[in-house]
C-alpha cells in the first residue's frame, strides 16, 4: 500500500515527461491532477485503515536493496507521518489546480511536482536512515528547477542560494546517518535495529549537533533561514504553497524522528538551549515581518516564528508539547498554503504586493471583496484566533511547554502577539481605506481562483472546532515515543548521580 503513493506519482511524471507529442498545458495540468488526486486519495484509504492505538509502524513493507551498503527498501508508517502524508498529498493537488494553463514547458514543469511529491512522500515513509536520506535528496533537484525556471527575475540567485544551503544540509545530515550507524555498531541503517541509547553523551552530542543544525537549515531556523525568503519571493505561488506547506515540515519531522528518538539523552541535555534558539527564531522572524512592505516576504517571514514553535514544543519534551508539535505543522501546512495562495491571487489581479501601492482591496464592487474576506480569515487563523485550528496548535504547543521551560514560552507567546501586529498591518493597508488608483479596473476573479483557499479555509475551521479529528491519529504514537525519552534520560541521569558519588 505504501509503495503506491511513491510508485503513482512517479509514473505520473514519467508518463507526462515522456510524453510522444506535444500536447496543450490544458491536458497536461488535468492528468498531473489525476495522478494526484488519486494519490490523495490513497492517503486517505490508508488512513481510514490505520489503527491509532498501534504505536509500531504500520503497513510495513521491507525489500532487501543494496546489502553490501546495508541499505534496504523499508517504509511504514505512524502516527508521526500519517498526518503529513494526507497534507503532502493534500497541498500537491492544490498546487497543480493552481498553476497557470498558459505556462511554458508545461510537461516538464509538472513531472518535476509530481518527483517533487515522490521526494517527499518517500521521506515520510522511510524507516531506514539511508533511504531517507536518498528521497530526502530527491526533492532538491526539482524545487531547484521550479525556482529557477518559472520563478521571477532573480529565480537564479534565489535557486542557486536554495541550493547550496539545502547541499549543507545533506552534507551534515548524511555525516551524522552515518556516525549513528558506525559509532553504535549497526549493520545497517534500519531504524528498528539502530541501538544509540549505548553511545558516550559526548557521542550523542556531536551527532545531534549534526541533526540539528542539518535540520535546522531545512525548517528554517535563525540563523540558516536567508534563503528562505528569497525563495518563497522568487518562486511561483504554487511553488510557495509546497514549499511552506510540506517541505519545511521534513526539517521538524526529521528534528522528531532522528534527533529526539535516536538520540535521547543528548538532546534532554540540548533541550534548555534548544527552547532559547527557538525563542530567538520566534522574535526574529515576527520583528522582520513587521518590517516588510511585500505581501510575500512578510507571509514568508511568518513561517519562519512559527516554525519556531515546533521547536519550543519538542525541546519541552512533555507529551502535550510534542503533541502540539505535529499539529503546529498541519495548522502551518494549512494557513501558510492558504495565506501564499491569496496572495499570488491578489498579485495576478492587481499586479502588485507591494503595500505601499495596493490599497482598499476589500472595495466590495471594483475591487477583490472575496479573497479580501479570506485574508481576514486567514489571517485570524495565524494570529491564532480561538474557533480555528492556529488556536488550538499554539495552545497544545504553549501549555505542555510552560511547566518546563516558563521564561522561554512566555516569550514565544511574545511571538503570536506580532503575529497579529504584521497581519493586521497588511490588512489595513492592502484592503481597507480606499481603492488605490493604482489598481483600479481589476480584471474578474473566478471561483476557480477561489477554490483552493476555500478549502483550506473550510479545513481550518473544522480542525479548529474539532482538533480530536486531527490528534486521535498522533496521540498514541507520540506518548509511546516521549515515554520511552523520558526512561532513558531518567536512566542516564540516574548513571550520572552515581558516577559522581
């Protein structure tokens, strides 16, 4: 059943690619939606069949590879990654539906979204460290080309940037695969028979260092986060809405799966001065929205605090917090894929993000009334307005990190107070007052346009008043991982009191 969702998506980009002839952009996006859409769909038939109470990987699938390497073909799934392959699959059609007809090289552009899937889909399933890393590199080469292709004037500069910063990342990921593997004495990289609980603190540490900076480069996190502004400006708005919704959810997945699971005890020890480094990530990345005058950079900067708050969560290490982890990434998923989605419809229609040109948007006869009531829904949901599911994730995320670490969640609530400072500066001045003469005679909005951001809306709402549809399925899974977190720092802290009598 797993093999499926990365099998469809690549013989979809296989099919498109290799293409006999040459056939309209029209046909080409509607049978990239297909192959999407049934993938998506397929998501949500392994999610009907998964059992939440199981904590093991489920639907299993493992095929010997490369054995001389110790490389296998081992995929599953939990409720760790359950919730991020539905959103993967979720935010892809999304982002085909919205891609422009008339684009050029439309074969090629929609084989690389749909390898762009593969990359990611395959990351969520890995359960072996070296095949994670393979689709974890997979996803690289086409959001490159996206940039650099379709993007804007300096695709170049911002792809290139995207590229040697996300490079790093594998460098260092990749080193410490592999210190966990050697330095524990594994005979391959499958997760199951890893056994890092043995390795000296001092071990431990210097891989986590690895993890987290590797990681930390991909979510971003201050202060390996400039390239992530000027991707995000650069890029097309389907292209944005993946990057924000999905890809920099592989950094915190990967911060969870590698770095809090196989390296407990160091990362007990990291934990204060990882909830600081998300304090810092939180203000810095609120301060410099506040600064923007492009709608983009600013709904960019945005992602860059709360991402930070997935941090804050897993450094606290409580059972709640790690709870809010996962739900802080759908919530972002959903609100960021919303916010860019609104905001490439406002930059079609009105030829600009600048705020200092658009103004009075909200004009309810000449100007974008509809997309200007689903940034004010939007934005309410980010600034964590009570009835959606921004709410509740921040909440889950903010009470189970306030019995462990007060000062550093107090100052990152901090963070959601501007989140509401910079959002409510973007209404006020792209779509109240009056209608700037500078935009006026807007072309037409269809309900086509409208369409994605609706639902991502609907979605918003319906997790904000119901989060237990959303938690049921992680629950299970992330108490058995923090559980057995908590035994063994409490084991070597027990070694380390006796060492020192």
């Amino acid at each position: 059943m797993l093999s499926a969702l990365i099998l469809l998506p690549l013989l979809g980009a296989a099919l498109i690619g290799f293409w006999p002839s040459d056939i309209s952009g029209k046909f080409v996006r509607r049978l990239a939606l297909v192959v999407a859409s049934i993938t998506f769909l397929w998501t949500v038939v392994i999610a009907t069949q998964f059992h939440p109470g199981e904590v093991t990987q489920q639907f299993a699938e493992s095929l010997p590879w490369i054995e001389v390497l110790g490389l296998n073909y081992n995929l599953g799934v939990d409720g760790l990654s359950l919730p991020l392959l539905v959103l993967n699959g979720l935010l892809t059609c999304i982002a085909i539906y919205s891609s422009d007809e008339s684009l050029q090289r439309p074969k090629f552009y929609y084989s690389l979204i749909l390898l762009l899937s593969v990359g990611v889909t395959g990351a969520f399933l890995a359960q072996d460290l070296l095949l994670f890393f393979l689709f974890y590199e997979l996803e690289l080469i086409p959001l490159y080309l996206l940039i650099a292709i379709w993007g804007g004037a300096k695709r170049g500069y911002a792809a290139t940037k995207f590229l040697i910063y996300t490079a790093v990342s594998g460098i260092l990921i990749l080193a410490s695969f592999l210190g966990i593997v050697w330095l524990s004495g594994g005979s391959n990289f499958a997760l199951a028979t890893l056994n890092t609980k043995t390795l000296p603190l001092a071990t431990q540490l210097l891989l986590l260092g690895g993890i987290l900076v590797g990681f930390g480069i991909k979510i971003p996190l201050v202060p390996f986060h400039t390239w992530l502004p000027d991707a995000h400006v650069e890029a097309s708005t389907p292209i944005s809405v993946l990057l924000a919704g999905v890809l920099l959810k592989l950094g915190t997945y990967g911060l969870l799966r590698f770095g809090m699971n196989l390296l407990p005890e160091a990362w007990t020890y990291l934990a204060p001065w990882l909830a600081t480094w998300a304090v810092v990530s939180v203000l810095y990345g609120a301060s410099c929205a506040i600064a923007q005058t492009d709608m983009k950079k600013m709904v960019a900067y945005s992602s860059i605090g709360h991402m930070g708050y997935v941090l804050l969560a897993a450094a606290s290490g409580t059972p709640l917090s790690v709870l809010g982890t996962v739900m802080q990434m759908i919530s972002h998923g959903l609100i960021s894929a919303m916010l860019f989605l609104l905001v490439g419809v406002v930059y079609k229609k009105a030829g600009s993000r600048d705020l200092e040109v658009v103004r009075g948007l909200l004009n309810p006869e000449r100007g974008l009334p509809v997309i200007g009531s689903l940034m004010i829904v939007g934005v309410m949901a980010s600034a964590g307005i009570p009835g959606m599911v921004g709410f509740i994730s921040e909440f889950i995320v903010f009470r189970g990190s306030f019995p462990v670490f007060p000062v550093q969640t107090l100052l990152c609530m901090i963070g959601t107070g501007l989140t509401a400072v910079y959002f409510l500066l973007l209404l006020n001045r792209a779509f109240f007052g009056r209608l700037s003469a500078q935009v006026t005679n807007l072309p037409r909005v269809y309900w086509s346009d409208r369409a994605p951001a609706l639902v991502l809306a609907v979605l918003i709402v319906i997790f904000g008043i119901q989060p237990a549809w959303l938690s049921r399925w992680t629950e299970p899974t992330i108490t058995a991982m923090v559980s057995t977190q908590n035994v063994v720092a409490t084991v070597s802290l027990d070694k380390a009191i006796r060492a020192g009598d």
